[in-house]
C-alpha cells in the first residue's frame, strides 16, 4: 500500500508598505501619548502595540534596554528606536511626531489660555495658588536625591546650604549652579 504524499506549502508573508508601518507608528505613539504621561505604563502599552506587528520582542527590549541606558527623554529615545527599528528614517519621524504633537498641542492651549486671561483678577489668585505647589514638588524632589543615599553626607549638605544662602542674598541661579559644579569639584575628589 502506498503512503499518501504531503505536500508542504511554503508560507507566504505579506509585509505592509512602509506607508502603512509609518502610519501605525505615528498613531501607536500618539494614542500612547494621549493616554499616559509617558512613564512605565507608557512601557506596557508599547509593547502590546509593537511587539508581534512592528518588531520583535528581542528588539522591543534592546530599544527600552537603550533608551534607558542613553540620557535624555526616555519616552523620546524609544519612539526614536522602535520608530527607526520598526521604519527606518521616515519611522523615526512618524514616532516622534506621535510622541511630540500631544504634549506640544496642549502646552499651546495653555499658553493661549493663561494669554487670554492674564488680565481676569481671577488669573492672578490662581497663578499665585500654584507658586507654593511647585515649590513643594521640587522640595519634595530633592528630598528623593538626598533620601536616595543610604547616609545624608554632610558635603551635600553644605552644598545645598551654600546654594540656598547664595540664592537668597539674590546671586544670580547659573552663577549659584556654576559655584556648586566647582564646590563639588573640590569636595569630591
């Protein structure tokens, strides 16, 4: 009896245009954009986005694995791999166009907004409302910088003293963070 014969078609992959993987990575980056402040959660969702229809898991990680690796903007350094990764040249546009364009279009509207009010009485109690607000998130910020050691070191600490003296006889801030380089320069030796 003769065994029956398989034949093994060969799969035929259809590769998307690059148009259409141009336009995918500009509306990945710009729904990401819209829905998260660009931090870890901004991680999860990229990957469910890309990884299987743009690019690979092992590339997925190589991009988050450089692009915290590299300084600046992670969220920036990531569109600009997946984007060149995934699109070349023209992909790196469209990702940071997708990245760019949320935040640019509503610091746009804020500005236009506080331009529009500046003169309303209310403007001036709200501004002034937010003065303490964000002298609070920057102390709070550098509290994390010195909590981040084990030991609060007393060279940082006189650093930031003689910042802050400085800053309150009315030095000018770039001369204030130019004196603190060169003091750190000579403490940390």
């Amino acid at each position: 009896m003769k065994k029956p014969r398989i034949v093994v078609k060969p799969r035929v992959t259809i590769l998307p245009s690059r148009f259409l993987v141009w336009l995918k990575l500009f509306w990945m980056f710009l729904k990401i954009n819209l829905l998260t402040s660009s931090g870890p959660a901004s991680v999860g969702l990229l990957y469910k986005d890309a990884v299987g229809h743009i690019m690979t898991e092992a590339q997925f990680v190589e991009a988050v694995g450089f692009s915290n690796v590299l300084p600046g903007s992670e969220a920036l350094k990531l569109a600009m791999f997946v984007g060149f990764a995934a699109g070349g040249f023209a992909g790196t546009l469209a990702a940071l166009l997708g990245s760019i364009l949320p935040p640019t279009v509503s610091m746009l509207i804020v500005t236009l907004a506080v331009q529009h009010f500046e003169d309303e009485p209310w403007m001036n109690g709200f501004v002034h409302g937010m003065v303490p607000a964000v002298a609070m998130l920057i102390t709070v910020a550098a509290w994390k910088l010195f909590r981040g050691s084990k030991k609060i070191r007393r060279r940082p600490l006189l650093i930031a003293a003689l910042s802050l003296i400085a800053l309150l006889l009315g030095a000018p801030t770039p001369l204030v963070l130019l004196g603190a380089g060169v003091l750190g320069v000579i403490l940390f030796r």
